[in-house]
C-alpha cells in the first residue's frame, strides 16, 4: 500500500485505499461506487476479494482486473489462484516510464470512503495540492525532521496515513509496519528500531498505557506519538508521558485530510499541575499552517460563537486542505459546503486563546476503535431478524475501544431469543466491529409523535459503563 501510494498518482490514476476490514458485500460496493480498474489484493484479504467479485457478478458489474500481493518466495505459484502476482508485474514494468504529471494540481489523487452516518458509500476526494500542503503540514505538527523511523500504528487507509504516506518519504524517512497492532510489538519496534514518531487514535494510547509490565520495554529516548481521531482522555496522556512518550493532538477529519487543527503546548503549560496539562493538551488546538481557517459557527445563523469557552457551536473549515468534494455525490457535497464552510458535525466551543474544543458530535454516529459506524446501518441488520420488532443502537463508552455499540431492542410477542443469538446474527451480516457488543431487551422510549428517543437510551447506556 506504500508503494502504490506513489506508484498510483504516478501512473496517473487515482488512489483508492480500503479498510482492510470491511467484509465482501461492503468491499463491493464500494468497487462499484469508485469504479476501480484495478484492485491490489494482500493475499491475506483474498477471500474477501472473491466474495466482492462473486456480489459483483450477482449485479452485472465488470469487475476490476485483481493483482496478488502474495507473502514471497514461499507462495505457491499464484499465478495460478489470480492473473496477475504484484511483484511479478512490476518485473513487467519499465524504468523509462515517464511520470503523467496532473494537468492541474486540483486533479484527484485519491479517494477515501466514510461510511457516514448513512450507509450511503461518501468517497472523499482529494487534490494533489491538498494532499501536498496537507502532508507539509503534518510533518511540521509531527515535529518531524530529516531521516525520522515511522512506526505505522495508525492504518494507511486512515487518510492515507494523516498524509504521512507521502510525509515519511519527503524526509528520508524508515517506515516500520506491523501487521497486527499490540502492545508488546510496539514496544518491540521501539527498540529494535529506534522509532522516533508514531500516531494513533486514543485507543491505540489506551492499549499501550493497559499493557502489562511484562510487555513493555524501557524507552531510551522520547517517542513522539501524534493522536487523534477521537479526545484523548486526559489520564491517559498523563500515563503516556510517564511511559516515555511525548504525546501531540491534532484534530481533524476524513474530509480535512486527516489533521487539521493542533494543539500547541504552550510554555506557560508546564508550571500547571499534570492533570491540569492533560486537560488543555485534550483540546483540539488552532488549525495548521496548510488549512486556512477552522472556526467554531451557529449552523443555523453560520454567526461565529464567541470565544469564551462556553458557548457551542459546529466546527467547520476552509481552505486548501479541506476535500473537494464527494464522489458522484453533489448533494451531499453542497450540503457539506452550506455557506461556504465545510460542516464537521462536530460541537465545539472556542476558549479566549483561540483554541477550540470539542465536546459532542452532532450525529449519532459510534466511534469504535478509531472506526465509523452508522448506527442506522446497524440497525437495519436488526430489524431483518425474524424475532425484532423494534431496534435502536446507541453508543456505549468503552474504556478500550472509546465507543462499542449497544443496541435497545423489543422482540415481537412470542419470540424468545438471547443477546448473544442477535449479535452473532449481526456478525453474519456485518463487519464484526460494527456488530453491536451489547443487547438490551426492552421498550424503547418514544414522543408523542412516535419518534425513538435516543437521547434517553445513550443515557442508559453510559450508565452502564465500559465492557472492558
Ligand atoms: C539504535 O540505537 C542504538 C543506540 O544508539 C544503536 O546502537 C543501534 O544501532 C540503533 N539501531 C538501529 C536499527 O538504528
Ligand atoms: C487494563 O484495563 C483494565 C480495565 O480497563 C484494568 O482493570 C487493568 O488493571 C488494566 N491493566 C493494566 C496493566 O493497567
Ligand atoms: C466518520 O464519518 C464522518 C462523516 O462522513 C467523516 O467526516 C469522518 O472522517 C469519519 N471518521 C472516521 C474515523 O471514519
Ligand atoms: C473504505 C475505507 O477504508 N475508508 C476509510 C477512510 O478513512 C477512515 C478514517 O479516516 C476510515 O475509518 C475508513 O474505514
């Protein structure tokens, strides 16, 4: 995936990274959606690949043309599984190639799908001077200097990488990738390879402030670890710090090409008690040097709020590094770029320093280990069981994961299932992050006018706490 992060735009194409943990029929329909000509297939993934083609076939659809990335001389030929096997393509290649340069520098580079909060694919497309100014910009906030070893804990799928991708190269830098992120691996890379900088969203910090002692290892000299994604929670910051790490915020969107805004530590910070630091170093900052504006306006009125920490508002932006639209979708881009400003869907206020900080979103949306899911689209799987009558799916807070979803449900009469029956059905139907991690079966609150009050079951739901 590195590799075709500069081998795509040089072919002239455009750049379509997927989840690597979507399932078949999600994979496929984004495969239509972005009318891929080529997909590059990990041989890990392949499975899910065919089962894409064989959804693709059911519709007619002309599949793209799929290249193995196979595990290496081990494999067994597998030109025989797929036409074409990556490396023995490139062996096809020709070093007089000439680069096809855009036309214009607002030509796309790369497309990102959110799944949003309807399950309606958003492709997110970039520009190559966005993704240029952006990756600028990201490796100013990473503090990242000639020659820095990058430890991929944040996926390249993830904003292709918060633009690192192209950053880690730009400065010479080692990439270090991992196929399964844990603790003791990180900790392993950091020393076996005198990692300088890392990112990752809170769950990622959670995960390595939860490990055991036995799975760490002394941290000879301060990695810095750049996080986002979601608030990180202010304890946890505090850990981090005392494990080694020097830890950054930024704060941004798939659709501002990952970071947008940082937090910049402030001199005057470092005579306030830790718990305080943490505090302030949990906001979301100003926006950086790339992005034009970021501001926090009424969306009704598109008035700014005024900055005095209390008074909320909608999170928007402007400029250069903020994407160029939806793919095939000018109905929701005009709707995102209302008044000129794109909206976030995050609520914020603006304290007197200019620094914005986020405090809700404005969306249903579940945030799960860094990952979308439409509670809506979650919802949907459940009404298709046979014994459902009524669902709605809230977020759950969880020390790990941030969120996991929680699901409310009333059987029909007659019905006797269990909460592990639903979410095993789920799983059958869904990607298994975004199948619901816990069942309750009861009457769901509603107004007069018949409406799910979901405010009333997220309350429910934070009261039971975390899972893990
Ligand atoms: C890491 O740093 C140590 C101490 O400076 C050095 O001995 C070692 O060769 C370095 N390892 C790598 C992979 O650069
Ligand atoms: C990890 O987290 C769990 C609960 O969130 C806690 O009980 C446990 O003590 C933590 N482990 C470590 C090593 O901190
Ligand atoms: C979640 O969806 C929103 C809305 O499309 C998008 O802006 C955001 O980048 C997505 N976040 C993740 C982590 O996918
Ligand atoms: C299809 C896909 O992989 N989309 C990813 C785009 O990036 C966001 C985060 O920025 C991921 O959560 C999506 O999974």
């Amino acid at each position: 995936m590195y590799e075709l992060h500069f081998a795509v735009p040089m072919a002239g194409a455009v750049l379509c990274t997927l989840n690597s943990r979507l399932d078949s029929a999600m994979v496929s329909v984004l495969l239509a959606h972005s009318e891929a000509k080529i997909l590059f297939v990990d041989h890990g993934l392949l499975e899910i690949a065919r089962g894409a083609f064989d959804h693709l076939a059911k519709t007619n659809t002309k599949p793209p043309i799929l290249v193995l990335i196979s595990e290496g001389d081990d494999d067994p030929s597998p030109t025989n599984i797929v036409p074409y096997e990556y490396e023995s393509f490139l062996e096809t290649g020709h070093i007089e190639f000439e680069i096809k340069r855009p036309k214009s520098e607002w030509d796309p580079i790369s497309v990102n799908y959110t799944s949003g909060t309807t399950s309606r694919p958003k492709g997110v497309v970039y520009s190559h001077r966005g993704a240029y100014l952006n990756t600028i910009a990201t490796l100013f906030l990473h503090g990242m200097q000639s020659m820095p070893v990058y430890l991929w804990t944040v996926p390249m799928f993830h904003c292709n990488g918060w633009c690192l991708t192209w950053g880690v190269a730009a400065q010479g830098g080692t990439n270090i990738c991992m196929k399964n992120v844990s603790p003791s691996k990180i900790f392993e890379n950091i020393a076996l390879h005198n990692v300088t900088h890392m990112g990752g969203a809170p769950t990622v910090l959670n995960m390595i402030v939860n490990s055991s002692v036995r799975e760490q290892k002394r941290i000879s000299s301060k990695v810095v670890i750049c996080t986002g994604g979601s608030p990180p929670p202010p304890q946890i910051l505090l850990k981090m710090e005392e494990l080694g790490f020097s830890v950054t915020h930024l704060y941004g969107l798939t659709e501002t090409y990952g970071p947008g805004t940082y937090c910049v530590l402030k001199p005057e910070w470092e005579s306030l008690p830790p718990e305080e630091q943490s505090k302030l170093k949990a906001r979301q900052g100003t926006q950086h040097l790339g992005l034009q504006d970021v501001d926090i306006l009424d969306p009704v009125t598109m008035e700014k709020v005024p900055a005095d920490g209390k008074t909320m508002g909608e999170v928007m932006f402007r400029g250069n590094t903020v994407m160029s639209g939806y793919f095939k979708d000018s109905k929701a881009t005009e709707e995102a770029f209302k008044g000129g400003w794109f909206h976030s869907g995050d609520l914020a206020v603006k304290h007197p320093d200019g620094y914005i900080e986020v405090t809700d979103r404005l969306k249903d949306i579940i945030i799960s280990g860094g990952e979308n899911i439409s509670t809506i689209q979650v919802e949907t799987v459940l009404y298709s069981h046979p014994a459902v009558l009524e669902a709605a799916v809230v977020a759950r807070p969880d020390n790990h994961w941030g969120q996991t979803p929680c699901a409310f449900v009333k059987l029909k009469e007659g019905f006797d299932i269990d909460a592990q029956e639903l979410i095993l059905f789920c799983r059958g139907h869904l990607p298994h992050y975004m199948a619901p991690k816990t069942v309750i079966f009861e009457e769901l609150p509603r107004t007069s006018t018949g409406k799910i009050q979901k405010y009333i079951l997220r309350e429910k739901a934070k009261a039971l706490g975390s899972l893990s």
